[in-house]
C-alpha cells in the first residue's frame, strides 16, 4: 500500500550541493532521458536535436554548465529487427552532424 505521507517530505535540489562562499558546485550532472522503442515514428531525432539546439544556446541554470549534460536515449531495442538496427545508426549519424555524439548514450 502507497502511503502518500512519503510525498510531503519532497526532495530538495538545492541540498545537492555544498556552498563555498557564493559558490555552488553540482553533486550530479545534468541528463536527460528519453524512453521509447527504437521506432522512427517515435521521432527520436527530435530529441537529438533539441539536445544540440539547448546545448548551443548555452545555460540558464544557476552554476550548472551544459557541457557537461547527456542525453540518455533507452527503450526497446531487438538487434534482429531491421528497422531498429537502421534507426539506431541514423540516430548515431544524426548526433555526429549536430556535434553532441559524445555526450548522447
């Protein structure tokens, strides 16, 4: 059974770092997930590029550079289906030409 007393105690993201003086520094680095099977009606090149256009624009997060952030893109992939075999390569393509290949998973 839920107890929904365990919500009121919500995480705090600004207890994550320690404070030295005015400046923070970030225990964890940013990521962001994308969960879908590995179908190209599932558009996962959007999220690609989204991930370069937001990285090409620089941070707005307080102490926190977007260098550093990945992009995790997980879900259902079958190595005997050719579509998903073809998408993964035109998604790992697509990364290399948008110039974050080294930071999507």
């Amino acid at each position: 059974m839920m107890k929904i007393e365990d919500f009121d105690n919500t995480w705090n993201h600004r207890s994550c770092w320690p404070r030295e003086g005015n400046s923070r520094l970030w225990l964890f680095r940013l990521n962001f997930l994308s969960v879908n099977r590995f179908e190209r009606k599932k558009n996962l090149q959007l999220a690609i590029s989204a991930f370069a256009l937001l990285r090409s624009l620089g941070s707005t997060l307080p102490d926190q550079s977007l260098s550093e952030a990945t992009l995790t893109i997980a879900g259902g992939f079958d190595k005997r289906l050719k579509e998903n075999v073809e998408y993964l390569e035109e998604l790992k393509e697509l990364a290399e030409t948008e110039g974050v290949s080294d930071r999507v998973r």
